[in-house]
C-alpha cells in the first residue's frame, strides 16, 4: 500500500476513534477543568503553569470559537457536573484530534522508512497500536498529552535522519524541538533518553555518541530552569502520591498497565538486541519514572504512554550494526 494510503487512512481513524470517545462516552475523571475559570486555576498553577504552549493552544481555540454563534446542543454532550462548558469541551476535542492526527501521520512515515525491520501489514499496524493507546488513555484528558507525543515522534524522526549523515542541520533541528517540547511539557526529557539508547548502542562511549548527547541535556535543563525562574516560583512536583500509588486499588490497576504494555512491546521486540534497547531506555528513563510514582496519579496511565510509544518502534528499530 503506498504511502499517502496509509495516511489517509492513519487520519481518518485518529479522527473517527478520537471523535467516538469524546462524544460517544461522558467523561467522569476530568469533570473539574471542563470550566474555562477552573481550567486556567489549575493550569497556571503549580507543575501546570511550566507546560505553556499547548496551554495556548487550547485557550486560542477556546477564544476563537467563541467569535462563531455555535449551537453546542447538535452534539447531544452529557456532563457530571453543571458549571461544564461545551465550548470548553471542543476546544479540548478539536486541539487533542489535530495533534492525535499529526502524530499518527509521523507514525506512519517512521513505520514506512527503512529505519525500522517491518513487514507489509506492521508498517500499518504499528501506528493503529499506536493510535489507539493514545486515544484509550484519554479518559484524563489534559491540553498537552497529544502535542507531546506527536513532538516526541517528530525528534525520532530527525534523530534518526540525524543518525544516518550525521549532518548538523539536523542536530540544530532536534535541538529545537527539544526545546519546544520542554516548554510543552517536561516529559520531553524522554527524547534524550531515547537518543542516549540508540547512540549508545550504535556507538558506544564514544564522541559521536556524546556530544550529541551533552548538547541535548544542556538544551534541555537550560529551557526547564528558564520557564521557572521567568515565572518566579520553582515546583517540581505538586505533592508526594506514592503511598496511594501502592496503596489504591485504581494505582495498582495503573501499574498493571504500565507492566502489561511494556511486556507487549518486548514480546513483539524483533531481536534481543531490540530488546535490550528498550530495557536501556527505561534505564535512561528512570528520572521520568520515579517522578511518575512520587508524584503522579498512576490510575492516569496516559502517563506511560510516551514510554510505550517510544518503545514499540525500539522494538522494531534496524540497529546499523546488525
């Protein structure tokens, strides 16, 4: 199947899936920043306030589409809690399905590049996975998940053309999508996780392999500094969940996702050494991790997702040595 197929059918379901679960169910977990006053609270506060750009984003398209006299009732939308604004609720819609479109489409070029050990009915069966675990997960819903992931997909991209020539336009290319994925979300710190793996593995401790890789982590803690001392406060976290993470039947329930995907993408791992790149990854991860069970809610297993994303093209990655 040639390639622009492919992406005509990646966005028809990223569209068709994403537009099932936002209006063919009623959400019962984000209820709370449904409300735009209630949304910018949380949002530009703590750990929130540092995540900018999708922020934005959702405040842009929350602004524009109040410009249109548009009869929010034709959606039939269903909500827990009486102050919920439809208008809200689209604007979330409309920036997580653009986004969820743009990360598919970059899911389907990876699958269908020579970067990756695939036969014909993977090289379209990655991405659904893929598409599917993000939408599955969007019960939390959040302004930021999707535009992370689709980022994080883009710096595999160029890392891997980066990889190939070794060419400093590209080099310059992931540092600025470093850069504008920290100031979307932190979790960005995962792209150098994933640069370290596969440099590693391809060269070694050698300079090629650590330059790249020291740029990257200077990039990266120079932007996550800059957004907290611009905003004059310093949170790292907004507050200790662990003993509940270990201790409430829902956490546990997020943990056995996290286990479950993760055994998914080393049973499907082409090769031992496809293997190995994904235990090092998580390795290299550990920092996102421990943040993850200090200080996020487990039960919101989108958490994993970046993780799992990430490895499930490991698991199929063509290591040039090989």
């Amino acid at each position: 199947m040639k390639l622009y197929f492919q992406i005509i059918f990646i966005v028809l379901l990223a569209i068709t899936v994403n537009s099932f679960v936002y209006f063919g169910f009623t959400n019962s977990y984000s209820t709370s920043i449904l409300n735009y006053s209630n949304f910018s609270h949380q949002f530009n506060s703590g750990i929130y306030q540092y995540r900018k750009l999708s922020g934005f984003f959702l405040k842009e398209i929350y602004q524009f589409l109040g410009y249109w006299d548009i009869d929010y009732s034709i959606f039939k939308l269903k909500f827990l809690k009486e102050d919920a604004e439809p208008r809200m609720y689209i604007a979330l819609y409309l920036l997580n399905t653009i986004f969820l479109t743009l990360c598919s489409v970059v899911m389907v070029v990876l699958a269908q590049s020579n970067y990756f050990t695939l036969n014909k009915s993977e090289k379209i069966l990655l991405p659904t996975i893929g598409v599917f675990s993000i939408v599955f997960t969007q019960f939390a819903l959040s302004p930021y998940d999707c535009s992370s992931y689709f980022l994080l997909m883009l710096f595999i991209y160029f890392l891997l053309k980066y990889l190939q020539k070794g060419e400093i336009k590209n080099l310059i290319t992931l540092i600025v999508i470093l850069i504008i994925s920290t100031i979307n979300r932190e979790s960005s710190a995962l792209s150098i996780s994933l640069a370290a793996t596969i440099l590693y593995l391809e060269n070694g401790l050698k300079k090629r392999s650590l330059l790249p890789i020291i740029f990257l982590v200077i990039v990266f803690v120079a932007t996550y500094l800059g957004l907290r001392f611009t905003s004059n406060s310093f949170s790292t976290n907004d507050g200790v969940l662990v003993v509940q993470n270990f201790s409430l039947m829902k956490n546990l329930l997020g943990i056995s996702f996290w286990i479950l995907f993760f055994g998914l993408t080393i049973f499907i791992s082409n090769s031992k050494e496809n293997t190995k790149a994904i235990l090092l990854f998580h390795v290299f991860s550990a920092p996102y991790i421990f943040m993850c069970f200090f200080t996020g809610i487990l039960y919101e297993i989108r958490l994993y997702v970046p993780l799992f994303l990430t490895s499930l093209f490991l698991s199929k990655y063509t290591f040039k040595k090989n």
